[in-house]
C-alpha cells in the first residue's frame, strides 16, 4: 500500500501459528475493529492449512460486512507465519510447527483468492514493524525489538522498514551466541540468548537450582514435580517473595544486560522495545537492565536509549500482518 493511502484505508492482519490463526481487520491508524480466532490445521495437507486460514480471513471479512460500519474496501492482507520464509516472494519454506507447508507459495495462494496486495513475514519482524507505526516505538526512526516467550525473536526497523538483510534472513538476534560454551540452542548453535534466557531456559535454570537441593516455594507450586516447573511458576515464586525465583531472575537480567549491550554496539537503535508472553515478568527490571549497559557496552552513552515495553500483547501477530501493508508510512512523515 502507498504510504500516501488515507488513513480511512483498511487491511486485514493474519497471524499464522501452530495451532491457531487469528485474523483481525485494521484501521491504518493501528486500531483493531473486529478480530477472531480459529484452529490452525497444521499437520494435514497444504490445503487443509490454506482453508484454516481462508476461513478466519472470510470471518473477519463477514463480520466487517455485516457490521456496515465498512467505509472504505480492504486494500490488503498481510500474513505472519512462523519461519523460515522468504518475504520477497511469499514463500513459506519448511516451519517446524507447520509441517503442512514445505516450499508453499502462501502469499500468491491468498492473493489469487482476494486480488488484493498480500505480504507475508515472519512474526517478530511483523510485530516490530507495528511497534515501530502504532506502538512504543512510534516516532522513533531506527528501532530494535524483541519479543521474549518460547523462543527470542527479534526485528530491526530502520526508517519504517525491516531490514531483512540480503535474502530476508537477518535480525534473527535470539541465535546471537553469548556463551559459546553454553548449552545447545534448538538451531544446532551453543549459547545463543534464546537457549539461555528464553521462558524454557528461565525455567530450565530453576529446576537445575532445584535438583541441586535448593529451597523455594517452587516446589509446592509444582505438586513437588521439578519436571513441571515453569517460567510463569518463577514468575509466581518471585512475586511471593522467593529468594531462588529472585536468583533465577537477576541472572536473567544480566544475560540481557550483556546480550543487550552489544546490540547496542552494533546498532546502537533509537529504542528498544519488548514484546511477548515473558515480557511482563522483565518489565519491573527494565531499570536494572538499562543500569547493567555500562558493564556491558562500548557505547558511554547507551543508558540514554529508552528500554520500554511493547503496546501491543497477544494481537502483536494480528497488528503485525496489518503493518506490513503500511510498511514505509512512517517513513514519508519523518
């Protein structure tokens, strides 16, 4: 879509995972109007995962027809699904949590059904780039963001653009080593920050501690099973008041601290934004990790960057795919 399109214009943003698909459609302002969410058939035919996600585009679709409040056509559709892909052409390579898709042209399939502009992109990159128009990182020009759940995702957005690097491939800062003695990370890699301060590892982390005969309320949380720890359990613990929990914690600040500290160097963004269901649980040590920099970065001025957290929550997917067609907007106005 033309950065110059009206700000009346409205897209519908998909967000693509492995059980689900959710679908929403949105004002060019950000604004989400109506929204829903189905089950993702991922581990059928390729057609089968292709209806799934014609069926919550047709919903949202209908909803918005029949509410006749639509102003304006849908002049888009922009996809986020889980990678690799290639965002140039649309192509859904080989997902591990969507084995139906291997080299399936996704955005030329929805384009062929609703001839309209498609995009597709992976989650974070797509995530980022809403933060970047309508979010936390609105009115700042380079921006680096993070989303912190399962995994460690990560988008630059440079002059309201992704930087997707010389193939698509770049920005994938969660498999940035910062131990590379440290554990396996699930890309074949050691020590990338996803396998060491990831939700996974936060809870991996407590359970070791717990295995060596350390207390905590921990223990009560899971029934007295270590195997049923979780990050959102240390959440819980810390909140209580657990000096294990807050062990675990602070050494996750430090890790962010040093992994933060040299995206600084390399990029030294206007922001930093994060994102994601483990987001919530880092925000009270947002100051400490901001304080930490110094210890960590080159950079003499690095505490002046702004280390905030993300608008968006669980539609970060849904704004995602709606911002990738207003990508470059931003950019006109700067």
């Amino acid at each position: 879509m033309s950065p110059g399109s009206t700000r009346a214009a409205v897209v519908i943003g998909v967000d693509i995972g492995g059980t689900k698909v959710a679908a929403g459609l949105v004002r060019a302002t950000g604004e989400i109007l109506f929204h829903t969410r189905q089950p993702m058939v991922a581990h059928d035919c390729a057609e089968s995962g292709l209806a799934a996600v014609k069926d919550a585009i047709q919903s949202v679709a209908s909803q918005a027809a029949d509410s006749g409040n639509l102003q304006s056509p849908i002049e888009g559709i922009g996809l986020c699904a889980p990678g690799p892909l290639d965002p140039k052409t649309g192509v859904v390579l080989n997902p591990p949590n969507l084995p139906c898709w291997r080299n399936f042209p996704l955005g030329a399939e929805i384009a062929k059904i609703y001839r309209v502009r498609v995009r597709v992109e992976n989650d974070a990159n797509a995530a980022g780039l809403a933060e970047t128009l309508w979010g936390a990182g609105r009115g700042y020009r380079n921006v680096f963001y993070v989303t912190v759940g399962t995994g460690i995702g990560t988008a630059i957005v440079l002059d309201g653009h992704i930087y997707g690097g010389r193939t698509g491939a770049a920005a994938e800062g969660g498999h940035v080593s910062i131990d590379y003695h440290g554990p396996r990370c699930g890309c074949g890699k050691r020590g990338c920050v996803e396998a060491l301060a990831s939700g996974p590892a936060i809870a991996r982390r407590a359970r070791t501690k717990l295995e060596a005969g350390s207390r905590s309320h921990l223990r009560d949380l899971a029934g007295g099973k270590l195997e049923l720890v979780t990050c959102a359990m240390v959440g819980q613990a810390h909140a209580e008041g657990d000096p294990l929990a807050a062990e675990v914690l602070h050494e996750t600040v430090e890790l962010f601290a040093f992994w933060l500290g040299n995206i600084v160097d390399l990029l030294e963004p206007d922001i930093m934004i994060v994102g994601g269901g483990v987001s919530s649980m880092l925000t009270p040590f947002f100051g400490e990790i901001q304080d930490r920099l110094v210890e960590f970065c080159l950079n003499h001025r690095c505490r002046e960057i702004p280390l905030v957290p993300a608008r968006y929550g669980e539609d970060a997917g849904v704004a995602g795919g709606a911002a990738l067609c207003f990508e470059g907007a931003q950019s006109s106005a700067v």
